[in-house]
C-alpha cells in the first residue's frame, strides 16, 4: 500500500476503502465508474461493460464491486456500499441487478428505478433488472446500451 501521506485526500480514502474491502472491490484508487453486482458478473458482461465503459471515455478507469464473496457468503450491506462509493468517489455508477439496485436505494435513501438512467446522491447511474439477462437478446442489448450511453454525459 502508498503511503497516504504521499497522496492526495481522495487517494488516502480510496486505498483504505480498497484495503478494507479487499474481497468485494477490484479497483485502483484513481476509478472513475463503480460497477456494482450483487456477484461478479460474467465473463461476457465484463467484456460488455469493459468495452461500453472504454467507449464511453473511462479508459479502464473502473471499480468492479461484488455484494458477495460466495454464494453460500452474507452480502454486504448499505452501510458498506455507502462507505465504498463515498471512499471510492466515483463520478458515475452501475447497478447490474435489482439487489444492488435495492442496496443503492437503502444505502443513499432515495429512489433507484430499474432499467433506466438516474442520478444517485448526484452521481449519474444506469440502472438494470438484471444486465446479464439483457445481452442475451439483441433488442434488449440494444436498450441497455442506450441506457449506459448517459454515462457518457457524467
């Protein structure tokens, strides 16, 4: 780990948010977009959202956040999300699965619709149902990238 004495505020925080939740958050300190899954999310989504984040000007700038470890594990709660975002800093958010979805609205106590872009305690989100379900058809891809395309815009 740096030494956050070295760095900048955002960074110090940043790291300590990755140190403490090293089993949840795959992430540099400098990420710009966090993508949240209630677990990691497939290879093909990753591709999906990987490639759609590059598009969109954050470079490979992203914070991967899985809810839970395992299948069997406890998922993390909306203290610990609002802890991750606000460390993390993020100027945009995903919301892959209705879980996360509902841990947004718990966590920022504001309402999350799914499916759709949104603003989260000022951040702009793109919402989903369930994004892997979404690119299994072209017509339903088609609408979660027009859905992701606002991120741009953040």
């Amino acid at each position: 780990m740096k030494n956050p004495a070295n760095s900048n505020i955002y960074e110090a925080n940043a790291l300590s948010v990755l140190e403490a939740y090293a089993g949840f958050v795959e992430a540099t300190p400098e990420a710009m977009l966090l993508i949240v899954g209630e677990e990691a999310p497939s290879p093909a989504a990753r591709d999906a959202l990987t490639s759609s984040a590059d598009r969109l000007g954050f470079k490979r700038s992203i914070a991967w956040l899985h809810l839970r470890e395992a299948a069997d594990a406890p998922t993390l709660g909306a203290n610990d999300l609002f802890t991750i975002t606000e460390g993390l800093d993020p100027v945009a958010l995903i919301a892959l699965d209705a879980a996360s979805c509902t841990l947004f609205k718990e966590a920022y106590r504001c309402d999350v619709p799914l499916d759709t872009r949104t603003r989260i305690f000022g951040r702009t989100a793109a919402t989903f149902q369930d994004f892997n379900a979404m690119l299994q058809e072209e017509r339903t891809k088609q609408k979660a990238w027009s859905i992701l395309k606002h991120l741009q815009k953040a």
